[in-house]
C-alpha cells in the first residue's frame, strides 16, 4: 500500500515538472512570394525579442552563407512582453549574390 501511495506521488510529481517544461521550436526558415525569406519565433522564457533577433539573424547569414550569398536585412519585428514572459522576433531578409 505505502509503495503503490510513492508510486502514484512520484507519477503525479513527475507528470507536473515535465508538462510545465517546454522546448522552444525550432525556427524555420520559409520563402516568401518575392524572393525574400521570413524566420520567426516566440519563445515563452525568453523576454528579451532583440536577444532573439541576434539568433535568428544568426541563423540567417548562416542560410545565405550555405547558398554562396549574402545576408541582406528587409525588416525586423521585435516585441517584449515581460508581463507575460514571452519574446516575439520575426527576421524578414533576402541572400543576394556575393561581390
């Protein structure tokens, strides 16, 4: 009886630090109809949106180094949201060819 009572509490516990932890998605990159790129993210423990404009800006030179191009910046959307701890970042850029 006590060992099923642990078991169940331990379940219990373990089913409740598991679901309040979340894994941030990974972003993606997509193409949009002119040519330029778009790669967003919003992360729930992150307050900080140009922190994550820094990563996706990363990952974007990155995108275009892989294609023999360039990173060119089109339009960057920041919002920070320390009341609800999330950060929204959105990179909007195109790969032009390399000089």
């Amino acid at each position: 009886m006590r060992s099923t009572l642990l078991t169940i509490i331990l379940a219990c516990g373990f089913f409740l630090l598991t679901s309040c932890a979340t894994v941030p998605p990974e972003p993606v990159i997509e193409e949009l109809q002119d040519g330029s790129f778009r790669i967003s993210v919003i992360y729930e423990t992150e307050w900080s949106g140009q922190f994550l404009t820094n990563k996706l800006i990363k990952k974007a030179e990155i995108f275009c180094e892989e294609r023999q191009q360039q990173f060119e910046k089109v339009q960057f959307t920041v919002k920070d949201d320390g009341r609800f701890n999330y950060a929204k970042s959105e990179v909007i850029f195109k790969c032009i060819k390399a000089k």
